[in-house]
C-alpha cells in the first residue's frame, strides 16, 4: 500500500483540505478515514463538523456522524466523551429536536461532574423552553444569574422564563434587577410593562368575581 493510501496520510489530507475551507474534499478525506482501522470519536467528529460547513446538507446526516462518534464511547461516560454529547447537543438545538438535546446536555453535566459555566445552565435552560420543560428552565437560569449576578442579561432571560410561565410577581423581581444593573436595558423595560399590565388585568378579575359573590 503507497504511503499517501494510509490512513493516517488520508486524514492529515482531509485536515489539510479543511484549513483550505474544500469542504467537500475534506469530507470525502475523513469519511475514508472513518471506514479505516483509525476512525474514532475524533476522526467522525471532524466529518461531522466538516459536514455541516458543506452547503444544503441534512443536518440529520451531522448528526448521525455525531452519534458514531459518542458510539465509540460506554457508560459510565467520563470527561473525554463529555465535548462529543456537549456537541451533539447543540446541533439537535440547532436542529430543533429539542428534548434530544436536553438528554445530551444532562449527559454532558454528569461525565463532567457538574462542573459547568451559566453560559451552558442557559443553553440547557433555552432549550428546556422550547420542549415545555418550565420547572427544569428556571431551575437553570436561576444558577445561571447565582453564577453571574451582575449579567443584565441572565436576568432579563429569567424575568421572560417567569413570564411565560405566568409567574409575574417573579418576573418583575428580575426584571427590575435588571433595570437596576442597566437604566437602558430596553427589554427588560418592555416586558416590565407587560407583566405590569397582566397583573392589573388579574387584580381587576378578582375583583369582579368578589362582587359577583358579595352581591355587590
């Protein structure tokens, strides 16, 4: 077999193609590299990654790599496979298949014990939204603001969190910090109105259904 055959030559050929942004060559380079003696979590990783910069590509394939590439993994899963679910995670989100990425993220949480920043308890916390998981997504964006008590924006996220879920009382308290942090914070602003606007409209209801039993 002629040395530039090798799989290890062929894959130093598709990193190569990859640097030159041929995308579509690296990933001709990899997908042979992934049916060699050598594939591995990293070598279906990079042809994911090389997959999804390759224009009008089913996102299913992506991720259909990325599941070869966390196959190559058993539980209990340690830090090192950690990057692949953290991975897959966020293209599922990106993919909208929600729950799945949810799944991933916990996943991800647990091979690494814990140890994460409130940038991912809000990426877990958007994604928990979106598939209806409300007590999970304030449980994440309320250590995403512990973490980052001076992020305006952390607060303004949990301020929406307890408004969607109709908990005004919870998020004017939030929306309010937020103001506190910036005066110019203009969503947070917009929603303060709304909520305020919410609990006049429900402090009026109850009136009206005390009359209606009083008689009066």
């Amino acid at each position: 077999m002629q040395a530039d055959n090798q799989p290890i030559y062929t894959q130093l050929e598709g990193d190569i193609l990859f640097a030159m942004k041929k995308y579509p060559e690296a990933y001709a380079a990899y997908e042979k590299v992934n049916q060699s003696s050598i594939a591995s979590a990293a070598t279906f990783y990079s042809a994911a990654k090389t997959k999804q910069l390759i224009e009008g590509t089913d996102m299913n394939e992506v991720i259909a790599l990325m599941d070869s590439a966390v196959a190559r993994f058993t539980k209990p899963y340690t830090s090192e496979a950690a990057p692949y679910f953290y991975e897959r995670a966020e293209i599922k989100a990106q993919t909208g298949k929600y729950r799945e990425a949810v799944i991933d993220y916990d996943t991800f949480y647990d091979a690494i014990g814990g140890r994460v920043t409130a940038a991912f308890y809000l990426q877990r916390e958007q994604a928990e939204i979106q598939c209806k998981m409300y007590q999970q997504a304030i449980n994440d964006i309320n250590k995403a603001v512990e973490m980052t008590p001076e992020d305006v924006a952390m607060w303004v996220e949990k301020g929406s969190v307890h408004l969607r879920v109709g908990q005004h009382n919870e998020a004017i308290e939030a929306l309010e910090k937020a103001i506190s942090l910036d005066p110019k914070a203009a969503a947070a602003y917009r929603m303060l109105g709304y909520c305020q606007i919410q609990l006049k409209k429900q402090r009026s209801l109850c009136k009206f259904c005390q009359s209606k039993r009083t008689g009066r």
